[in-house]
C-alpha cells in the first residue's frame, strides 16, 4: 500500500476515534481543532488537492496542551498519522 493510502487510512482511524469516543467534545475547544484539521487532511488526499494543505502535524500537542492525558489512546494514533504524513 503506498504512502498515501496509508496516510488516508490512518486519517480514518483517528476520526473515527474522535467520532466515536469524543463526540460530545469536537464541538469545541482543542478537539474541534483537531477534528476538523483531520477532516480537512481526509479532503485534501481523498480529492487529490495540494498536501501542502494539510495541518495534522501538532495536533498532539493541541491535545496534551489541553488536556494532559499522556496515556490516551489516541495520541498513538495522531502520531502514526503525522509520521506517515511527514514521509509524504
């Protein structure tokens, strides 16, 4: 699988995280940040625009600014999507 589709994938996993676990909470504040800057990378690959685009790369510490849950499952998962974005 390349690069890209990997990235896509990974997208995926992490919103469907956010979808599932915080959907009270991406309404506002620093997950909403993060929600929506991981809908708008999921748009930006689905339809071939520019990756320049994309601003995922961060959202971990949003996250950790925010709430200082180190052990969260999630983070995991943003940090697996940044690296694979920074390889792109």
């Amino acid at each position: 699988m390349d690069k890209k589709k990997q990235l896509i994938e990974q997208i995926k996993v992490v919103l469907n995280h956010l979808e599932n676990n915080y959907s009270n909470k991406i309404t506002s504040g620093a997950l909403q940040l993060i929600y929506k800057r991981y809908k708008d990378a999921l748009d930006i690959l689905e339809n071939d625009k520019d990756i320049k685009d994309i601003n995922i790369v961060g959202g971990i510490r949003a996250y950790l600014d925010s709430y200082s849950d180190y052990e969260n499952p999630l983070l995991g998962e943003m940090h697996k999507a940044e690296k694979l974005y920074q390889t792109l």
